[in-house]
C-alpha cells in the first residue's frame, strides 16, 4: 500500500519530494495512525448512539430521536456539549495529577490499536510479541483510575477508584490465564499469525471455516474470556465502578466538561478493542465464515459488532452484580477455571 | 548520529531523571509515579536492545501489578515526610558508600574486560528471530529443573505469605458466600394454606335474608 501512495504522491509534490523525503516515514506512520483513530473515535461517537437506541428498543422505549434524522446527530451534540463545558478543579485537588489522571486513561485505550490487525497487512505495527504488547499496555490503563481517584482528593472518588482498579486487576488475570490457552493452541505471539492459524483445520477443509476457529475448542476460554471483557471495561452488569445511590460516578465523580469526556471515550475504546480482540483471538478476524465467500475487513467489522451487541444486550438484561459477588466470581470461579 | 543513539539519549535522561525524583518528590504518591515512569523508560531502553520479552514483561509485572499495588498502600497510608526524612543526614555516608559500591561493581561488570564480553560472538539475528521462543526454549530445556525449583519456590512463598497474614477476625459479621447459596426457602419463611375466604355460617346467612 506505501508504494501505491508514494507513487500517488510523488509527481504531486513535484520538488518538495526530495526535502520530505527523510521524513517520509514518520508521516506514513501518522497518516495510517489519523486513518485509524478517526474512524475509532467516530464509532465511539456512534457507539453510543446504538447503546441507547438497541436498549430503548429492548425496553420498549425510542431512544434518542431528536436531533437530526431518526437522531443521527445525537452523539455530535452530546460531543459539543462535553467539550464546551468548563472543567472545574476542586479546591484540594492535586492539579497537575488530576490532569493526569484522563490522560493516562485515553492513551493506552488508543495505543493498543497500534498492534490490532485488521485484514492481511493492514496494521500499524506487525509487532512479533502483539499479544504481550497488548497485556503489558492495556495493564497501564488502570493507573488513569486510580491517578484520577486519588487527585480528585474526596472521598466517593477515591472509593470509587479502589473499586474499580481492583476489580480490573483481578478481571485482568482471568482474560491473561484465557489467553495462554490461545498462545498455546496458535504457538505464536503474532496477533496476523493467530488469525491465520485459525484459517486451518478440519473444519476449515471442508469449508465451513467457522467450526475451525479458536471458540470451539476452546469453548470454555471463550466463554471466560467474553465475561472477563465485559467486566474489565466496568460495563453491566459488573459496572458497580458508576452507582447513584452509592458512589454516584465513582472516580469520576469531580470530572466535568472535556476531561469527564475523556474517561467516557477511553470506556468505549476500551469496548471496542475488548470485541476487536475477541474476534482476532477466538472468532478468527478477517477470516471469511464459510469457504464460498471471500475474507476481508468486513468479517472483522461484522464480529466486533457482533460482540460489541452482546455487550449492550447483557447490559439490557441482566441486573447488577453486588460488588463483593463480582469479586469472588472473578477471584474465584475464573482465576481456577483459567 | 543514528537514530537509535538520539532514542537511547532521551529514554536514559527521562530514566535518570524519573529516578532522582523517586528519592527527592515530597510527595510519597508522586513519588512512586516517578518510580512508574523510571520503570516504563527501562522497559524502553530494553526494547532498544531486542529484548521485547523482557521489556513487554516488565511493564506488565512491575508497573501493571506491582506498582497498583504499591500506589494503593501509599495512598491509603497518611505518611508524615517530614519523619521519614529525619535521619537523612546520619545515614547518608553509609548510603553513599552503598551506592560507590554499586557503581564500581557495574563498572567493572560492564566494562567487560573482565568477563570476556569481546569474546561473545557477535549478534547476528535472522529477520524472523523471536525472544520469547528462544527465551522459553531455554527455559523448559536446559534450565527445565532450576524452573521448576524457582516456581515451587515461588508458591511455597506465596502460600506462607498469605498464611502469615490469614486471621479470623472477632467482630466480622460477614458471611460464608457458600451458606448464602445453600438456603432454601423453607429455612425462612413458613408457608401457611389458608383457605382464601371464610363462608358465612349457616344461620348468620339466613339472618342476612
């Protein structure tokens, strides 16, 4: 694909080329990485949107409807509201941490997309150890929470923070223990290599690839994996980080205007990697469903979107889990089945 | 000047100075944010020298686990700074003697005239060379026993941790979750039938007439 667009490039510049060509790589690599965090971020924006339509509809509601055609522009004005807003420090408030705080929240959830493929080739960086890099990175994010809970200098905050870093350290055990199985059945650390190694097998011969993909037999790390997603990026019914009637929003309860909006964003990221993982680790990427039909992106699209209902739909269903129960089934039952 | 000398500049001075900040922050939660970030730039500077396992893995055990864990107590204890610093002064020759110590001992180390680092082969890695394949290739081969020692070890000191530390306290009213689970209803409450209505008597009825 670079030597497509350079050749595009090259006449068009004329001149300029031969000054900007040193640094040609580092504007590739910007350009691929605004080509995937533009579309990111537009679909946390939409994602939104969809979690309060598909739950309205599930509860018998309308959802939004109001702004634009069938509400379309919802997300927008949600976005521009949020970002006109001031941001209010509190008196005690430790200021320079609690700036902090968001930002260390949003970065991980963005750089993990760097090792994310998401057809043949097209990934940022083809790192050998993908799957260790997204353990190590995504094991930082839970300093924002806790940076963020404990600058904000009060007490629901700081509860709040406890409750939710601890709940994602434990959670993030269980989908670590969940993923050897996966390293061990793929014997690579590559995430391209993991998706290709599911495109074998005896299923996959007879062109129903989708039986031969890591869900079957890997069932049980599949269903652990899913749950232990869903409870790491704090949603329901594990989502006890946000309680009105106990810790009101938790660490973010002293966040206002951009900054809140960034804790929002780095949750929905977060959703949408846990489903973008999902489809590389167990439902096989890009990877074409029955042999008949091509592979390609939109496979990939399909299954996170797939993943990413399940996880509003469970969040329509199910009611909350109490804290001390999500402890012990993440302490207990998921660490001894992993 | 390569590009990778210009890296292993910047990663090393934020290193340097992050750790000086560990020991001079008056903040002891500053203080092991420091120590964060003295940890993430290592893992850098390791990364610099092909050691992805290592580096990916630090970042994982020490700032993803250790660290929260070190950032939880620290916040939670109210530490005084001014007591700690108290004997800084009394015990700062013995500390510098440490630290020389330290430093003649890895210069001596990483001078390498010592321990024949000119005689290492050079690093000659094919394209499709993998740390952590080689890494646990010699793990679970040449050192599988000394492994297996580490690991046993490693579980004998976590159960006696967590050993040392288990105590029943008096004034807990919680709950065993497994009793919760193996109530049955009839456990606690009774259930009466009971006729939904009572009928008239007879001659009451035919009063009513």
């Amino acid at each position: 694909m670079e030597a497509a667009v350079v050749s595009f490039v090259e006449p068009l510049l004329g001149s300029f080329w031969g000054s900007i060509k040193p640094v040609w790589p580092l504007i590739w690599t910007l350009l691929r990485i605004v080509l995937i965090l533009v579309p990111l971020l537009l679909s946390v924006a939409y994602l939104t949107f969809w979690e309060r339509k598909v739950i309205g509809w599930m509860q018998v509601r309308i959802g939004p409807n109001r702004v634009g055609p069938w509400g379309l522009l919802q997300p927008i004005a949600d976005g521009l509201k949020l970002f006109l807003k001031e941001i209010i420090f509190p008196t005690a408030a430790d200021k320079k941490l609690f700036v902090l705080g968001p930002i260390l929240a949003i970065a991980p959830a963005l750089a993990l997309w760097a090792a994310i493929p998401f057809s043949p080739g097209w990934v940022l960086a083809n790192v050998d150890a993908g799957v260790l890099y997204l353990l190590a990175v995504g094991s930082v994010g839970v300093y924002g929470i806790i940076i963020a809970g404990w600058a904000s200098n009060s007490k629901f905050p700081f509860f709040g923070a406890m409750r939710a870093s601890a709940q994602m350290i434990s959670y993030e055990i269980s989908m670590g223990l969940a993923l050897i199985t996966v390293l061990m059945v793929s014997s690579s650390l590559n995430l391209t290599e993991i998706v290709v190694g599911q495109s074998k097998g005896l299923f996959a011969g007879m062109g129903v690839g989708f039986l031969s993909w890591n869900w079957l037999p890997l069932l049980p790390m599949f269903g652990v994996y899913l749950i232990s997603g869903v409870a790491e990026t704090n949603r329901a019914p594990f989502d006890v980080v946000e309680g009105e009637s106990e810790i009101v929003a938790g660490h973010m309860v002293e966040y206002s205007g951009m900054s809140f909006a960034m804790f929002f964003l780095a949750e929905y990221a977060n959703m949408i990697l846990i489903s973008a993982m999902v489809s590389i680790f167990f439902l096989g990427g890009w990877l074409s469903p029955v042999g008949f039909l091509p592979d390609g992106f939109h496979w990939m699209a399909a299954k996170m979107a797939a993943v990413l209902f399940f996880f509003l739909w469970i969040r329509a269903t199910f009611p909350r889990y109490r804290y001390d129960q999500i402890m012990r089934l993440g302490g207990f039952w998921w660490w001894a089945s992993g | 000047m390569e590009f990778k000398t210009i890296l292993f500049y910047i990663f090393s001075t934020v290193t340097v100075v992050a750790a000086l900040r560990v020991i001079t922050a008056r903040n002891p939660v500053h203080a092991a944010l420091f120590l964060v970030l003295a940890f993430f730039n290592v893992a850098a500077l390791w990364m610099l020298l092909q050691a992805e396992f290592l580096a990916l893995a630090l970042i994982m055990v020490y700032v993803g686990a250790v660290m929260v864990l070190f950032l939880f107590v620290v916040m939670m204890l109210d530490i005084n700074i001014e007591r700690v610093r108290q004997g800084f002064w009394n015990n700062l020759p013995l500390g510098a003697l440490v630290g020389l110590l330290m430093v003649g001992e890895m210069a001596v180390v990483l001078s390498g005239r010592y321990f024949g680092l000119a005689n290492l082969p050079p690093q000659n890695l094919p394209a499709d060379y993998s740390n952590t394949k080689e890494l646990a290739r010699l793990l679970y081969t040449d050192y599988a026993y000394p492994f297996e020692i580490a690991s046993v070890i490693l579980l004998v000191a976590i159960i006696a941790a967590v050993m040392l530390t288990l105590r029943s306290r008096k004034d807990n009213k919680s709950m065993h979750p497994a009793d919760q689970i193996a109530v049955k209803a009839k456990d606690r409450m009774r259930l009466v039938k009971m006729a939904p209505e009572v009928e008239l008597p007879v001659a009451a009825a035919k009063e009513g007439e």
